[in-house]
C-alpha cells in the first residue's frame, strides 16, 4: 500500500506526509537524521517537522541538550480529523445559511431577466396561458389567451384577474382553488366560468401552479377546451 499517498489524501502535503513516515521508520531522531533519510535540507525539515508537531503527530526530547523527534502514533491523524469534522459540523448551518442569502442576493439581482425567460417559454405555448403575480395582477398573457378573451396584454397588465369572472362560477370551486394554491399545490377544474371582453362566458378546463423566482411566487394558469355556454343579455 502507498502509505504516503494515504496520508496525503488525510489532507498532508507529501513533504510532510514522506517527514511523518520517515520519522515512523527511524523511532527517534535527530533533526539532520530525518533529513538525510527523506533527502531534503535539514531547514525545510525542520520547518515541516514544526508543523506536524502543531498538529499533534510529532513530538520531542532533549538529551544533553540534543533535541529527538518522535512521530506520534498514527491514531493523531483520526482524532485531528474528528475534530475537524466536528468543527465543520458545527459551521455547515452557519455556512449554507451565507449560500442560501448569497443565491436569493443573485436572483434578486435580476427577477426581470428570470421572468423575461419564464414568460418567453410560455409564449410559444399552443394553450391560452395567463400569469399572475402572488395579489392576482396580471402579469403575462400569450397570444392563444388574447384571441380567447379579446383582450391585450397591454389592457390586462396589472389587472386583478376578477376582471375575467363572470359570477357563474360555484364558490365551492373557488374556495377548492384556493385551498390547493395557499399550500402551493396545482389546480385543475372543469367548473369555472369566466368572461371574455365582449362578456360571453366561458367554461374553461383550467390548470393552475405557482412558480417561485427569487422571493417572488407567480400564478400560471393554462386553459384548454373551452367553450361558449352562454351570452350576455
């Protein structure tokens, strides 16, 4: 087994990984002893062996004023990684926490970009798609929904969608829609009548998300099979 590429992979550099292994092999030794066997000037090993012993994997004698380095048992290695994995446990919350603030930061740098993405994405969708902020103000309607409802983009934009209601709609629905949107569930239903510009109604098999960009939660609501059930009087 490559005992030193185990230690380097412990989180030592291999000068210090080929120091501690040397030292492990000569039991005690003087400084220019553990420089001879690992081939390296004794002031580098010096300062590695300094090293080590910070870290708790070599330690020292003196003998008629000689100091002796000893490597310390191999069981230091586990406990310095227990230790900083109990350190790094202890930071994870603290650290994922600075992630979370910095990525909400990037995508509240740019919502308008996002949802200029989101909503290029629905434009092209076959179906009468409709997207909303969280208070129901219209925000997006694709071309499909303009032809349905007879209306702009530009005359809805900003709009509550009670524009649209045609007071047909059981409330039961409403109340089953709501539920299902407030824990952030889809919605699907056959049961809402709605009007268009010209105030016909219409049943709408309707499917209804929320998406969330950035802080921001949006409505979107696509629309498929309707059909005229009644007109005005």
């Amino acid at each position: 087994m490559q005992y030193q590429k185990v230690i380097e992979q412990l989180g030592y550099s291999p000068r210090e990984a080929k120091v501690y292994l040397a030292s492990l092999r000569l039991g005690e030794a003087h400084i220019s002893d553990i420089a001879e066997k690992v081939g390296m000037p004794r002031t580098s090993v010096q300062a590695i062996v300094d090293r080590l012993y910070d870290d708790g994997l070599m330690n020292f004698y003196v003998m008629r004023r000689y100091k002796y380095w000893v490597a310390e048992n191999p069981k230091h290695i586990l406990f310095n990684l227990q230790k900083k994995e109990e350190v790094l446990q202890e930071a994870i919350p603290a650290l994922a926490e600075i992630r979370k603030a910095a990525r909400r930061k990037a995508f509240n740098k740019r919502p308008e970009e996002i949802f200029s993405q989101v909503t290029n994405c629905l434009s092209k969708a076959v179906q009468p798609t409709l997207v909303t902020d969280d208070d129901c103000a219209i925000q997006f309607v694709n071309h499909p929904w303009e032809e349905l409802f007879g209306y702009s983009l530009e005359e809805v934009k900003g709009m509550n969608t009670r524009l649209l209601a045609s007071g047909k709609t059981d409330p039961t629905v409403y109340k089953e829609m709501w539920r299902c949107l407030n824990k952030r569930h889809m919605f699907q239903s056959a049961d809402v009548i709605d009007k268009k510009k010209d105030g016909t109604f219409f049943a709408m098999h309707t499917t209804i998300f929320s998406i969330k960009l950035g802080e921001t939660f949006f409505f979107v609501q696509i629309l498929e099979e309707s059909e005229s059930v009644s007109s005005p009087t």
